[in-house]
C-alpha cells in the first residue's frame, strides 16, 4: 500500500488515540467507548492534579535550590503542556474535518515519490523529537536514583508540594515514583498535541509540491498534444488542467488558515516555551560549573528536545512560505502562450492563467500570536534570543 497523505494520517491519528487524546480521524475507525473516555478521563485527572502539586510547590513549598528551581520551571512548562493538551481536545472536531479536507485535496495528483519523501519526514522529526524527550525523562530519573543511593536525598524528578522534602517513609517514596511513571506516560498526549501540528505542515507542504508538480506536468502533456492531436483539444485539455489546479490552490490557502486557526495557539506556546525554558536550563548549567556527566547529559537533551521542537515548527512553517512560492513560476510556465486566444472569455486560458498567478503570488506566512512570522529567520531570531538573555543573566550573576 501505498503511503499516501491519507494514510499518513490515518497513523498519526491512530497513535493519538492511543495516547489518550481521542479519536481526531473522520472515519469512526477508533471508538471511544465508555472504558475508552474513563482511561482518558482518569488519565487527564492524574495530570491535572500532578500540575497543580507543582504550581504548590513552586510557590509556597519550602525545599533546597535545586529542587525550588525544578519545582517553578517545571510548573511553567507543564502549565503549558497541559494547556496545549485541552486544547488539541477542544480542537476534536475541527481537527476531524482538517483531516478529511488534508486526506482528500490533490488525491488524485499525488506521486509515490513524493508521498515517500513526506513519509519520512514526518517519521524521522517525529522519531528525533520522542527520541530526545525520553533520553531527557530517563535521565532525570537515573540522575535522581543515584542522588538518593549515594547522597542519601529523596527521589525527586518533578517536584510536588506533597510528599513533603523531609518526609522518607516509604509510602513517600511511593507517591515519588509514581509521579515520575505519571510524567513518562503524560508525554504520550503531550508531544502528540506538539506533533500533530509538525505533522500538518509538512503535509500541506507537500501539498503544494504536488500541485506545483500538476502544473509542470500540464506542460508535459500540452507539449505532447500539440504534436498528437488538435490544437484547440490540446488546449481544453491544458484549461482543464489548469482549473483543477486553480481549485486546488484555493482549498490549500483556506487549509493553511485553518491550520493557523486551529494549531496556532499551540505553536504561539510552543515558541514561548522552547525559548523560556532553554534560557532556564542554559543558566543552570552555566551556574553549575561542576555537574556529573548524567545532570549535564539530562540537562543537554532537555535543551536539544526543545531546540528540536521549536525547529520542526518553525522551519516547517517557513518552508510552506518557501513551497507556496515556487508555485507562480510553475503555472506562468504551464504552456498558455502557446494556446490562441479564445473569443468566449469564459473558455481563455490566458484569463485562467492571469487569475492563478495573481493568487499565487501573495505571500502564505504563518504568524505565532498573529505578530510574529512563522519561518527560518525566526527559528535563527528566536536561537540567538534565547542565547542573548542567557549571556545577560550570566554577566549579571558573575
């Protein structure tokens, strides 16, 4: 079987479902039984409850520095998660209908080359970004393990007001560990809310590689008939070509404000937080000259999986701009100059031509908060801003 754009996201979908968030597919494929919205229920419970244990402990729990820092940056970026989770929930049945509009656009149109190029794209972002999320999750715990075999010190990876710092018993130790299994199993729902707009973006990317790719082979074909059959059928052929990509590209403009609509608070936050927290993080290893190799290691993954998911939304959105704007010179280029002009306006190519290259031209920017552009530049801006903070406070604190 082929990996079509549909199928692609029949997959995702269905290990959102498994994640706990539901099913975001058109097709009722993945029930959501009453056992179903129970485990999901229950399961945003313990979230919830974990979050404002450490919004708590953030800001009345009395512990050491470096669990009151963990304690008030975790609280911010879980506050964040959590928020990002609801509203992917909210989303359900917007996102349901971006799906089946995503699925079925240029179905027709699409290669298996370029179905293959997306495929792994979306595999290998996706994969990068899981793989160094739990490289940093399993650090923290090994980190906090050997802190309380060898220094005696409760385990503690997030920082909840309850079990108190001093308190050892073993049902403490208990509620610790649970925590710590409650927060590897959160990140399943969590990076499938960060994800599903990477995997959105890169579909409509390609999206408008396809259409472009329509376009050049219109001219291929027209080229052919020219020299097949008459010149008027090869010219009907290239309008109707032409119109079927004109079509094409304005369901493409209204599923990009969609995307925006529906996914652009999520990656406003996930801007806001990739940058936040890896100045937090940056200063703690800075602050810290002497770190053992397993906080340092727990502290590089925790900034490269933020660096990760701040590229794969940025540079993802910029190459839409990028994608979009290739796409005049293909149509300018479809092979209209060849035709003769046609007495019944309706029935010009020349028109037809005229109207997809003014739409065509105008820019396709995604914004973060309706400000800020969505593209390479800002993932650049954003990288040096984050440093440029760091240094500040670096100075300051020497």
């Amino acid at each position: 079987m082929s990996i079509s754009t549909k199928v692609l996201l029949r997959k995702f979908c269905k290990y959102v479902y498994y994640a706990g968030a539901g099913n975001c597919w058109y097709e009722d494929i993945h029930h959501e039984s009453i056992v179903y919205k129970l485990y999901s229920f229950i399961s945003f419970a313990i979230y919830t409850m974990m979050i404002y244990l450490e919004n708590v402990a953030a800001a009345f729990g009395s512990f050491p520095a470096v669990e009151k820092n963990s304690a008030v940056m975790f609280a911010a970026i879980h506050n964040i998660v959590l928020t990002k989770m609801f509203l992917l929930l909210y989303h359900k049945d917007s996102i349901k209908k971006l799906n089946r509009e995503m699925a079925t656009v240029g179905e027709n149109f699409e290669e298996e080359k370029v179905m293959k190029k997306q495929y792994w794209k979306v595999k290998y972002g996706v994969l990068i970004y899981v793989v160094s999320v739990y490289l940093s999750l399993i650090a923290y715990g090994v980190e906090s393990t050997r802190k309380a075999i060898v220094e005696g010190a409760p385990f503690y990876t997030v920082v909840t007001y309850f079990p108190y710092y001093e308190d050892t018993s073993m049902i403490a130790a208990v509620f610790r560990v649970f925590f710590y299994l409650t927060w590897l199993y959160m990140m399943l729902p969590m990076m499938s809310a960060d994800c599903m707009p990477i995997t959105f973006l890169i579909c409509i990317t390609f999206k408008f590689i396809t259409l472009r790719r329509h376009f050049e082979k219109i001219r291929e074909k027209f080229d052919k008939d020219m020299l097949t059959i008459d010149k008027k059928d090869a010219a009907e052929n290239l309008r109707s070509g032409c119109l079927e990509g004109i079509l094409m590209h304005q369901k493409l403009m209204f599923l990009a404000d969609e995307i925006n609509r529906v996914f652009g608070i999520i990656m406003s936050l996930q801007v806001c937080e990739s940058s936040a927290v890896a100045v937090l993080l940056l200063l703690r290893l800075a602050l810290s000259p002497h770190l053992d190799l397993t906080n340092a290691f727990m502290t590089y993954t925790f900034v490269s999986s933020l660096f990760i998911l701040l590229a794969l939304n940025l540079w993802n959105a910029g190459e839409i701009t990028y994608q979009a704007s290739l796409l005049s010179h293909a149509v300018f280029y479809c092979g209209w100059h060849l035709c003769e002009p046609d007495r019944r306006p309706h029935r010009d190519v020349r028109r037809l031509v005229l109207i997809a290259c003014a739409q065509a031209q105008k820019p396709l920017v995604l914004k973060a908060f309706g400000i800020q552009d969505l593209s390479y530049s800002t993932f650049v801006s954003v990288a040096r801003m984050t440093y440029s903070v760091f240094a500040v406070f670096y100075q300051r604190g020497e």
